[in-house]
C-alpha cells in the first residue's frame, strides 16, 4: 500500500502541493496552519458544517459533500489528485479507515498507525510495549474499586459510565442487557477508573528534525463536568444522569516536573511505532493520560494523528513558545514539516 | 430617541473621536483595543476602582466619579460630548438603562437592545423568534428533574438555586417565604435546569462587513465551582451552601463540528434583531449556552453588548485568530469597525 | 548576609552576566525569558529531567548534578561566580532555604521574604500587616462547618483533607494518629475551609518602576478536581479518596471589579514587606485566594518568588498584555528587570 501512495506523490508538482483535510474536528487549525506556510487549502465539507468554513475563510476551495465517503470514490479522489492534495487525517478520517486502502491521495502521517490506535487491543499492545502505566483493564471479578464501563454502542465518550464497585457493575449490566444495549461481557470494557486529573498531551515527531515535540496540553472539557456544579444532595435526590460527550478543551499547563515522564513515554511510543508500522510515527499524536494524587501517569490512550485538543494552542502554547519563540500550533506545525520535505525532496518520509 | 443621538453625532470632529467607557466589567479590554486603534481613551470611574485603571495605563483620561450616576447629569454629558467621546456599553451599563433616554452620548451598539436584553420577557421572545432551543420555563407543577430558582432579589449569579425535584421546589419555596426574600411565585422564575458543560460564545457582527464573527469562547467561573472540589460525603454532612456569583473566565475551545449551531444560532440572533429593533445589532453579543450529553446546544440568555467573557480572549483567541490572522480581540474588534466606519463616513450606522 | 552577597556581585562583569536555575519547577519560563531579553542561560539539572531542558533547549548550558543539593557545594558556587550567574529562585529552591546563607550567589528577588513566606507563622503575620482578610486558623473546638486539616509530613497539597464538622474531625484526627502519622495536635493546623472559587494572582514588583504589576492569573489543577466528574452516588458508595496535589494550572480571567481588592492587597502585602525585611519585595510574587459567593477575597497563602502558575501565562497574558502591549511574562519580565538594573547600574538593589 505505501508504495502505491508513494507512486502517486511521485507525479505530484512540488511547487503546487495543496493541502486539504475534511471539513470538521480540527480543520480550522489545520487550513489556517496550511496557510500561514504559504499553501493553498482545500476543505471537503458537508453542506450543514460549511457555514464554520465560509465564516473563517481559511479554505482557497471548499468541495462540498453530501457524505464523507464519497471521499473514497475514484473520481473524487483523481481530482484531490491531480490538484496535488496532500491529506491531514484527523478524528473524523478514523470512521473510514476500514477502508483505507481505497484512498489512493497521499496522507501526512502514517496511516497503519491510525488502524492501531482505532483497535483497542493492538493499541493496548503498543502502550505495553512503550512500558507505559496504564489503568488496568478488569473483568468483573476483579472489580475492587470505582471502575469505568465501555460499551460497543457508545460513540465520542457518549454512553460510557462509571460503576462504584463490583455489585454496582452487576446491576448497571443487567440492567444494560434489559435494555438490549448489550447481549454478553464480550460487548464491553472494564477498565480501572483513575481518579484525578486528566491531561492530554499533543506531540510532534519530526522526522525532518529526528525529535518529539511538545506542542500543547490540554484537559476534555465533557458533559459530565456539569455534575461538578451540582450540590451532592441534588444529584442524589434528583438521580441525575450524565455522560462523558466531549463539547470542548481547557488549555493547561503541566507541573513542570511531570514533564519528564511525559516526554519519555512520547519517546518510547515513537521508538515502539517504527518496530509495529514501518516507518513509525510521523507528525502529531496524542497521549490521554489522567494523574493521580501521586502524581503518577497513567495513559488510557494514544492517538496517531491530530487530536482537537491542539485547538486550544492556536495561535501558541505556551509549550510552542518555548520550543519555537514563534507563533507555533498543530495544523502550522504540520505544514512547516511538509514545507521543509519539500525542500530537501524529502517528502516521501513523510508521506503514508 | 436614535435621531437625537445621530444628531450629536453629527457635531463631532471625525478626527478626534475618542472612546470611553465606565471603569468596570470589561473596560481595560474596551480601552487596551482602543488605543491599540490609535484612539484616545476616556474612563469614567469610581474612586474604588481608580487603582485598576492606573496600574494598567490605558486610560490618556480618569474621570472620577462618586457614582456612575453622574453620567445621568446633563453637563457631564456635555463635557464628554464636547470631547466627541463614543461611549462603548458593557454590563455595569444595564443598571442605569431605564433611563437610558437622559444619555445623549454616542453609544457603540444598539442600545434599544439592551434593553431587550434586560428584560426577560423580550429575551426569550427574541431567542424563540430566532428559533433557538432553551430550557424550558417552568411552572412549579410542571418541574421533572432538577431545576433552577432565580428570583428577583437575586444579583448577578448569587441566590439562584437548584431543586432537585417538585417537593424539593416547595419546600425551599416555602422558606424564602418565610425569610421574607420573597412573596409569591410572580416574584421567582423557574427553569429546567440542563446538566452538562456551559459555553459563552462572544460574536461580533459588523455592519461593515455585513457579517458576523466568532471572536472568544469561554466558560464561566463561579463560587459554585468550588463544590466539584468537595466530597460529596462532606457536602451532605455539612450542609454546605454556595451560588452562582461570577468570578471569573476560563477560555476554552469547542468542538469543531459544534460551532455549525452556533453560527446559525448568532445569524438568527442578528436576523431577528433587525426586526425587532432598528437598525438590528451592531458589535458585540454573546449567547450563553450549555451543551447536554446529546451534544445539543441550550440558549438560556443573550447580551446585546460585550461581555466580561471576552477578556479571555485578549489579546487573541484561537477563533479570533484563524480569522484575522493577527492579535485581535472584542475590545479592538470594536475599535476597529469604528475606525473603518469613520473612514468611511458611515459612523451612523454603527452607533445609537 | 546581603552585604556578602552584594560583594560577590560586585565582582560580577556586567557585560557577561547569566541568568541560571535549578531546572524544575518554572524553569522553562524563567530560561526563556532570559533568552529573550539577551542572557545566556545555565539550567542546573538532575539526570531525570535533562529530557525537559533538552527537549526545549532554552538552556545555553545544562550543568548535571545528582542532587540540587550540590548548589551548596563552595566549588559549585564558585563555578557559577566566575561565570557571573544570577540565581533566579523558585519554588524547588525552598527546600534548602534552610541552609541558604551557605549560598554565595546572587539571586534575584529577596532570600529573607523567600523564609518568611516558608514560615507558616511568619507568613500569616505577613498578611495580617498588610491587613488581608484570611480563613481563620482553628483550633478543633471552633470548627462550625468545613475544615481544611494539613498535617506536617503532607507534602504540597497532597495529605490535606476536608472535614465536614467537629465530630468529623475527631474521627479522622483519631485515625491519623492510629495510624501513626501524627502525634498529636501540634502536629496538624486546621483552616476554615473557604467555598468558592480559588485564583491565583501573579504579580510582579518593579524596584527600577516602582509599581506592582499584574502579571496573569491562574486556578491550579489538582488531583481532588477530579471528584468534581464522579456522581456524588459514586463517590459514597465506592468511599473515593484523593487529595490535592497539584497536576497543573488553568489560565483564567478574574472578574474586572474584583481586581481592585487583589491590587490594593498586592500593594500592601509589598509595603508591609519593606518593615519585615529589607529592601522588601523584589520581582515576582503570588496571592493565592479564594473567592466565596459573596466575591469576597480570602488570602491564604502568599509565595515570595515566581510561582509555577506564571507558566500559564507563557508568552503572554490578559493582563500583561494591557500593561506592556508585547510578549511579557514572568521569566521575560524578570530578565527585563535585571536589564534594567543593568543599564542604570542598579543591580544591588534587586539582587539579595
């Protein structure tokens, strides 16, 4: 399949590289960074989301859809082509990507990583191979403490819920199956639930410059942050429901000590993603972690490619700042690594 | 009343226009944008809040003043007539806007929506004409899980309360009754109360441009907060109690796809304004919302004027930003529309 | 002691002086900013956070050691005399403040304050000088509603606890004391706990300005925050435990009218330190409050150097963009103020 890709760039005309992404998630950032190195931008957008890119006016083209997926039709595709469009996948490429080989249009980034974070147990895999903390994954009679409970049904953090202890989780499932949201154990996840902090990192790897970047923290802000304003007594009166549907991110900074860890689990993800999917890491990901009152990482996810949290560090984080003393953030910070491929005739490394 | 205010307009020097504001709520960011836009700047304060203004060096005048009441006075108008001052509103504006007829001072804005604004009754028919989703308004037998109390003793945020459920209402009712706060049930509003994350979305629209702009997004911080901090076991044996007083402003992002209701939403917003209050809306407005764990956005009010919010986003925000690409933010966004509206000698349209 | 250490300075080549710091803590914003007001930087460095200073590469120098104890050493410090380095302290520093008249370099700021402010008496002295309104200290027969109990051998933030009433206290009291963490009650202090919202503010005394600027605000992020996403149903059933260690730091905005009591307070909390230790305040300084529901201000700790929330403020702030009108932030500044000093031949007064 790389090759493929490759043969495609091939004919691309390196003085007219667009760059284009789908209309949703993180495009602004992106389209914006796109511009600021210079690039022309061309956004795929649905007909209900096209008022966000006409409003911000980062796209020299908008290419309006009725549907993602036509995306992987031919013809669509020979025209991103021939107009030499590199693609930047983000969260809302992750819905096709069983059918990734049918996109033809060359990707920033390494597009076997994206199938390995969207598949829990080769992402489970990847974490333990970095040696990174994680929350551990429970079957019910492990159950000995607060744990957080996934079911396949659930989509976006919508549906997941917590479970005080083990009895809570018999009757919470039962109750699921009598529902019919669920028919066996084999339809949901288990895992520890970590109380504390939540701190999502967003990284860098150059290969262009051989290291990670930090490129800014943030924390999800989610529906259920709504019960931290509502007194205990009303909550349990009231029997209030809520669930963890992300609506947005709070820029944060980080201890600074607790940056070391961080920043060495971002190392060892990378080191591990060039022995699981050749050529390994390129550009943005993610680490979802949560601290607890030890201060101890844990990490419940990696993403493998821009996450929306970079959103919060347009035009700068104060990470950005310190590493480049420039007007630095994620969808830029992508077209700087494509600008410079393209200076050296590098692209290819860069290219899945 | 706008005839008489476009005709003190009229006398003005266009180029000596200076703005001003009252030192409070959002005036450093009125007066900061101001000067960035080469305007001379005029703040009217109290003796109390006279330090702000000095420490932070944006006013090239401090008027001092016992009470803001003095800007009823008809030779205080004078004076800053004389010195061709466009006032810019803000909140601390709203109490002094029954009498808004004595000002015969330029305003930025439109300030016959401002009144709209404060009076509940006109905001909700503004938002429903709009076709905007809100909480509903209750009636005491028509609350079903958890609402929120607002009576009209109530300032800015403090004394609003929760009740879990229709006898929680009654009885709470019953002793502020008792305590005297408050009379019968005309003197209270009840609202559903939605659980989830709240957003301030500040807009701009720009009679200029003829369009309308998303400048910040924040998230209020209120006493309230401080109860996600508290054990649940601690608030239920301690009884603890707590309001909505505002404190202050995180800035946060949204998700992307979440800003496609929103710019409708702030479009309806202008739309319907037009209708309603000639020459409709010009400058700064802000619809404060909350988003449920269906990710489905609630209006609950909007402020016809800048809100104390937008100093999240001085002096740039990550929309502000993608859109235009240089420090922007809603004090200098209206510096800006003032200055392009003298240059082209259409500063009626922006001012009433 | 200042008159050995002005000595050491005088020595000092003012065309090559350094800027150095233990790196940890806000060394990232302290090295930046000296490198942004021209300095050569040194970051002294335990091997487990090299990967920071390298990954960011702010710092000229990296010196090694095991132990920040090594800054003790006379050889060490004669290493950093010869090199004409300038200490910039914070908070990792405290830990050696008790044997801080074995350093011989200069730092910036006032080293006397820096005990003060780790003396919890002196400390509370300190503000009630300046006159600040604090959460009273109690003892446990006066506690009426909730506590806040720190014991000694708690470390920043994490082993503090709330209580939710006298009895509540009794109980947990017994059990730190079976469990042999305390002895008896010298041992632990308790706090009326303060509902609401807690801000920190950064400020920044300029000896060559003479005027105390502000320069960002923050709410830190601890591990408790995280009880705030867990339903109060949960959190009883499962027994939840966390504490308040600090993970981060949330940039925010405080309420315009509010920052008046939080200048005067910063004003006074200067002036006072003028009496209790000369030459007073130097550079950088925070207050950290809480604001309950009547928007009153609670002062319950001051820190006498930069404090790790200014990071959040990296490159720029609200509020130092209103006063400077450029990138400035607490490390900037403090680098700025020494080039100052520098030019006016005034570093003896900003050094101790």
């Amino acid at each position: 399949m790389r090759e493929k890709i490759l043969k495609v760039l091939r004919d691309y005309d390196l003085d007219e590289i667009k760059i284009g992404t789908l209309g949703s998630h993180s495009a602004l950032n992106i389209l914006k960074g796109a511009k600021d190195e210079g690039f022309e931008t061309v956004c795929i957008c649905r007909p209900k989301e096209r008022i966000i890119y006409e409003s911000f006016g980062v796209a020299d083209e908008i290419i309006e859809v009725d549907d993602f997926k036509e995306l992987l039709n031919d013809s669509f595709q020979d025209r991103l082509i021939k107009d030499n469009v590199i693609l930047i996948p983000h969260g809302s490429f992750n819905a096709y990507l069983g059918q990734l080989n049918k996109i033809r249009v060359p990707f920033f980034g390494n597009r076997e990583l994206m199938i390995w974070e969207t598949d829990r147990f080769k992402q489970r895999k990847w974490l333990e191979m970095a040696g990174l903390r994680m929350p551990r994954s429970l079957k019910p009679e492990e159950i000995d403490g607060i744990a957080i409970v996934k079911y396949h049904g659930a989509m976006g953090g919508r549906g997941y819920f917590l479970v005080a202890n083990r009895d809570d989780f018999y009757k919470k499932f039962e109750k699921l199956k009598a529902e019919g949201l669920v028919e066996s154990l084999d339809d949901i996840e288990i895992q520890e639930y970590i109380v504390g902090a939540n701190v999502y990192f967003s990284f860098f790897y150059s290969p262009m410059n051989e290291r990670v970047e930090l490129i800014s923290i943030d924390r999800r802000y989610e529906a259920i942050d709504g019960i931290g304003r509502i007194p205990a007594e009303i909550q349990i009166k009231s029997g209030v429901f809520t669930s963890y549907t992300v609506i947005g991110n709070f820029p944060i900074v980080l201890r600074e000590s607790l940056l070391a860890e961080a920043l060495e689990s971002a190392k060892a993800v990378v080191e591990v993603s060039k022995e699981i999917a050749y050529p390994g890491m390129v550009g943005p990901f993610c680490l979802e972690t949560v601290f607890d009152d030890n201060a101890e990482m844990y990490v419940f996810e990696v993403s493998a490619r821009i996450v929306a949290g970079t959103n919060v560090g347009v035009p700068i984080s104060p990470y950005s700042y310190v590493l480049w003393g420039e007007n630095m953030y994620m969808g830029r910070r992508i077209a700087r690594e494509i600008r410079v491929a393209i200076e050296k005739d590098a692209l290819g490394e860069i290219i899945y």
